[in-house]
C-alpha cells in the first residue's frame, strides 16, 4: 500500500450517537469528506489550540515573578555595555 508523504494510525473512539448523527450530517453537507477526516481535523485543530496555550502559560508562570539573581546579572550586564560604549567614544 502507498501513501502520500505519511501514515496515519488508526485510532478507536466511541462517541455518543447524536454526536455521530451531527457529525454525518456534517458531512453530508460537504463539510468533511469522511468521519475520520473531521474528527482528526477536529483533533488537530484542538492540539493546535491547547499547545499554545500551554506555551503561553508556562511563559506567564516563569516570568510573571521576578527572580533577584536574573534582576541583578541583568543591571550588571546593562552597567558593563554602558561602560564600555562610554570607553569607546573617549578613545
């Protein structure tokens, strides 16, 4: 068997019959060509969704408080660039 670029890996879910009643009413309107082309766009999309939030997240809790160590290398290193643009200009 070929296939394009990928191999998908079957996987098995149960769903309630009137979600499986919407989702083929879904594609008798032409929204998805299968059941299983919607439910994996259906998942992708939602992975999408919750892995950037999940990114988003784990950037708010590192950096909403500030940490004194990285504060202080920070200053240090903005009073070493200062210096040293200082030096170059009295040459």
């Amino acid at each position: 068997m070929w296939y394009l670029g990928f191999m998908s890996i079957p996987v098995t879910v149960r769903l309630d019959e009137s979600v499986v009643e919407a989702l083929d009413r879904a594609i008798d309107a032409g929204f998805a060509p299968t059941r299983g082309a919607a439910i994996a766009r259906a998942v992708g999309d939602w992975l999408s969704l919750h892995g950037e939030q999940a990114i988003t997240e784990s950037y708010r809790r590192r950096y909403e408080e500030s940490d004194p160590d990285q504060d202080a290398l920070i200053g240090d290193l903005a009073a070493f660039s200062i210096a040293a643009c200082h030096a170059d200009t009295e040459r």
